[in-house]
C-alpha cells in the first residue's frame, strides 16, 4: 500500500496547505478591516467615484463618469474611432517605463 | 474498501509505469488550473473591494451638459436642488486633470474641504493654506517629492505654480488617492482659471435610499442640460469592467484552454492499443467491467485532483504572496501611474467549485469512457 499511501499523504498535505492559505486569507482579511473601514471612510468624506488604477485616459481614470451619451463616445470597451487603434503601439516613452 | 484500495495501488503503478506521459500531463494540467485561477482570484479579489469602497460613493453626481458634453455645472443649481424633496446634503465638487510633461503622467487634481481635514490615511496633513497641497504615494514617488518639497505645476497659461507638499497619502490607500494632488478650493479655482460660479459637479444625498432614481428623475425635469448619475450605476460599471478585464485576460489563454480541450477530447475519443490490451488482460484474469472502470476512474482522478490543487495553491501564492506578476502587465494597460499590486484575499469559493467542475469533472470522464468501451468488449478480442 506504499504508493496509495504516499499519493493520501501528498493529497493531505496539498488540502491543508489550501485550506491554511484559505484560512490566511479570511485572517487577512479581518485584520485589514480597520483599514478598510478607513478607505470607506476616505471614499465618503472625500466624495470619491472611481478608483485610481488606470490614469492613462478620462474614461479610464473616472469610468462611471464616461461620457456614454456624447457624440464621439470615449469609454471602456467602446468602438474604436478609427481602425488604426487597435495597430498603433503605445507611445515609447510609456513601452520603455 | 479494501478491493478499493488495491485497485487505487494498481492504478498509482500504471500512472508511474508511464511516468514521464503522466507528469507532463500533470504539469500541464497544473499550468492551466493556475492560470485560470490566478485570472479569477485576481479580478474577484479587486472587484470585491473596489465595489466595497464605491458602496460609500454619493448617492447622485450630477453633471452639467453643453454641447453634447460635459461642462462645468452653476453652483445656483444648489439652490432648486434643496427645494426637492428627500434631497440631503448637497455639495459641489472641484476637480480636473493635469498633464505633466515632465513625468508624461496624468493627475488627478481635487479640492480639498473642512470635512476632509480629519483624514486618517495620510502622512502630514491636508493642505490648509492656498501655497499647499498633499498628493497621492504614485505622485510623490514618480516626482521624487517628499514632505515639505516644493511640487511645481504649469497652468494652462504656461504660469508655474509652486506648491508645498504638507501631506502624502499612504500607501495602502493607493487604490483611491495614487494621482491625487489635493489642494485648496481657492488654489484650484485659480490654477484651472474656473468662474468663481461653478464647480466640476455637484453631489447629491437622498434621504432615503429607496427614493433615489424618483430623486433624480425629478432633477432631470428641474435641468433638462443635467446628468444625474446614480451610485448604483457607478456600482455596475465597476462590475462589468471587472468582468470584461477578465474575460480579456481569459481570451489571451484561450489557445492554451483550447489545446488542453483537444487533448481531453483526444483521450475521450480513443485509447491506444497498449492500454486496450492491458485492459483484456485484466479482463482474461478475472476482473470485472466495473473493476476496470474503477481502476480508470482513479487513474484520472489521480493526475485531475493532483493537478488541481498544486494549480490552486500557485495560483494563491502568484496572486496574493508576489502580487500577480505575470498578469499585472495585461491589467495594468498605458498607465504610468498604477498603483502597487496588493490584492486583498477575497476568495469566492463558489468560483473554485465551477473550476473544479469545468476541468476535473471533464478529465476524470475522459479517462473512464474510452476505458468502458474496451472493457465491454470481449477479452479475447480486444487482446488481438
């Protein structure tokens, strides 16, 4: 039975190393509450919309304050203007970053 | 039990007698299951506090249109707007964007109020005087600016504006303030050279949650030029981004999903001519069909199950212990200022349970189907 027992004790070991990293995270979690409730509380008072992760466009910075309705429509996921949008490269400066 | 237990013995000794076959499938399979889960612990793990922090949002935005655009909005709209009914507070907004040339990236400017003062999330203090301001940790950092250094802007009129940098945002708050620079409402007002008479928007509170769209179906009727945008509609965007930015990353891994589709419809479709002799064999010595498909069953199990959750645990170290790496390039997109990879670990089970019946389900049938088909066959036969 070497072989059974040694594939149990790899499953074993792989279960509770997920189930410690799932428990981790759910201790992470409550930990960092008390900073989330600041981050709400920074949302609140400072009147926040949108989220800082993509500051390279308007429509990307502030998408829920994309312009969906405007003639010449730019936000997330809309038609490209022209075709050459989808072959033209970023600038250098930001490939090279 | 027992009988089971052998036939898990044998089956652990016909995976190792084609050992490199079965680990190059294993690590295949693992491959894919992290790349997947690392794609879903990702996007759910942002989405999860990004909607959580946009719950505290105000309840109505409220834009002014002109030209088919957005324009700067009369603060005298305050005046009809606290004349509605259920309306709360009502504060207009000043904000804008910057261009710097020097660093290529975009800020975010914003005014700061007395209600702000009392943020906790900084180092230093808000600005309180018209010559200060306090910026985001991605602008601080890109800039080389520490507290009190000076921070230098050009205006529209090519004028330089020289700031004092009284405060810096934390880290950890990076996911909301990373290209801020807050300054004073008199200081933005000159900077953008905006009418003393009106603001980038207005916020609206509604008293009562449940009256918000009557809420803004009636500020629409008082300014037809107006935009209200509801909270929950900024709670959808986030949602859809979310799940359109992972649905774009799972595209790219397409071509590895389709492969790993081919090979288990090629395993389903078929088995090769030693496996269908070693099933009559084990037919001819006495074992039954269900023996046979036990014994199939476990071999897929083996490789499915193994694989499965050595791609979890990569996916989780990946994601949570080295801040996605691999995937922070496709997320991150043109920006030059991204704040720092540090999801917070929300896990949706849910979302394992579907990985787990999308791929392991699959496989495991894969193994057995084939397998049934010789071991209904006559012994005789299928040894030939």
């Amino acid at each position: 039975m070497s072989k059974t027992r040694l594939f149990a004790g790899f499953i074993a070991i792989e279960a509770v190393v997920l189930l410690a990293l799932y428990t981790g995270s759910l201790n992470r979690v409550n930990v960092k509450e008390p900073e989330m409730a600041l981050k709400r509380k920074m949302v609140r008072v400072m009147r926040l919309t949108d989220v800082a992760f993509w500051t390279e466009a308007r429509y990307t910075r502030h998408p829920s304050q994309a312009d969906f309705f405007a003639p010449f429509q730019d936000f997330p996921s809309s038609v490209d203007h022209f075709p050459a949008g989808s072959i033209v490269p970023p600038a250098q400066r930001h490939v090279t970053r | 039990m027992k009988g089971n237990g052998r036939i898990i013995e044998y089956a652990l000794s016909t995976l190792a007698r084609r050992k490199f076959k079965n680990f190059s499938i294993a690590v295949v399979f693992s491959a894919l299951i992290a790349v997947l889960s690392s794609i879903l612990f990702l996007t759910h793990a942002y989405k999860t506090e990004t909607l959580k922090l946009l719950d505290n949002s105000p309840e109505i935005i409220l834009q002014n249109m002109s030209g088919g655009r957005h324009e700067l909005i009369p603060t005298e709209y305050i005046k009809t707007l606290s004349g509605i009914a259920g309306v709360g507070q009502i504060t207009p907004r000043y904000w804008g964007y910057y261009y710097d040339s020097l660093t290529s990236a975009n800020y975010t400017l914003m005014a700061v109020d007395e209600n702000m003062r009392d943020i906790q999330l900084i180092d230093g203090r808000m600005p309180q005087t018209d010559t200060e301001c306090a910026v985001g940790r991605g602008v601080a950092d890109l800039r080389q600016a520490g507290l009190k250094d000076d921070f230098f802007l050009i205006t529209g009129a090519e004028l330089s504006v020289n700031l004092k940098i009284v405060g810096i945002f934390t880290a950890n708050s990076a996911i909301l303030t990373n290209d801020l620079v807050v300054m004073t409402k008199d200081s933005l007002i000159k900077f953008f050279n905006m009418p003393a008479d009106k603001a980038t928007d207005i916020t609206v509170e509604v008293n009562n949650p449940a009256e918000v769209s009557m809420v803004a179906r009636k500020i629409r009727r008082a300014f037809p030029n107006s935009r209200p945008i509801l909270k929950n509609e900024l709670i959808r965007t986030y949602d859809n981004i979310f799940n359109w930015r992972g649905g774009i990353v799972l595209t790219m891994f397409f071509g590895a999903i389709a492969a790993f589709m081919i090979f288990v419809w090629d395993k389903a479709t078929g088995i090769n001519a030693q496996e269908r002799r070693e099933i009559g064999i084990l037919k001819a010595i006495g074992w039954e069909t269900a023996d046979v498909l036990t014994l199939k069953f476990w071999e897929g199990a083996v490789v499915a199950t193994g694989s499965f959750l050595t791609g979890l645990i990569l996916a989780y170290v990946h994601v949570f212990y080295f801040n996605a790496q691999f995937l922070a390039p496709v997320l991150k997109g043109w920006s030059v200022l991204f704040p720092r990879f540090q999801p917070m670990p929300y896990i949706d089970i849910y979302q394992i349970f579907v990985l787990f019946f999308l791929t392991v389900v699959p496989y495991v049938a894969a193994s057995v189907v084939p397998s049934w088909k010789a071991a209904i066959s006559d012994p005789d036969a299928v040894m030939r």
